[in-house]
C-alpha cells in the first residue's frame, strides 16, 4: 500500500497515517524479533509472540533479549489475555 516493506521505517510509519494515529498507539505484533525491534526505533510498541513451529519441530526461537518487547506471549489467546480481552 505504501511501497515499503518491513523493516524500511515507512512501512510502520505508514500503517500509523493509514489508521490515523501517532506511532505510539500501533502495536506491531509478530514472531520475528528484526520487525519488532525496526518498529520500536519508529515508536511503536511491540508484542512477541513465539512461534515455535513456524519452520518445523527442528527449528530454533528467534534470540531475543528478556524484556525486550513490550509484552512477550507464549500465543495469540495468551497475547489477548495479556491485552486484558
């Protein structure tokens, strides 16, 4: 829609003009740590949620630091839960 692609900072930048809103009320959720920390430096929050199947039982989590992200879920009704739904 923008000519962007994560992690390019216009691409959340973007997405916030889309929606009408500053950075800092978008909320990136993903399971790849690079997209979350690309739209932290844009202001956005960010939540993880761990994946760990996504390329098959062999594959490792992303690394990431503790704390790193605003919220951390184990999956989506965990991130919901987390959101207070």
């Amino acid at each position: 829609m923008f000519g962007h692609y994560k992690p390019d900072p216009e691409t959340y930048r973007g997405a916030a003009k889309l929606l009408g809103v500053d950075c800092a009320e978008l909320m990136l959720v993903a399971c790849h740590p690079d997209d979350l920390r690309a739209a932290k430096t844009q202001g956005c929050r960010s939540a993880y949620v761990l994946r760990p199947f996504e390329h098959g039982a062999e594959h490792r989590p992303y690394k990431h630091e503790r704390d790193e992200f605003d919220i951390e879920a184990a999956d989506f009704v965990d991130l919901a839960a987390q959101l207070g739904a």
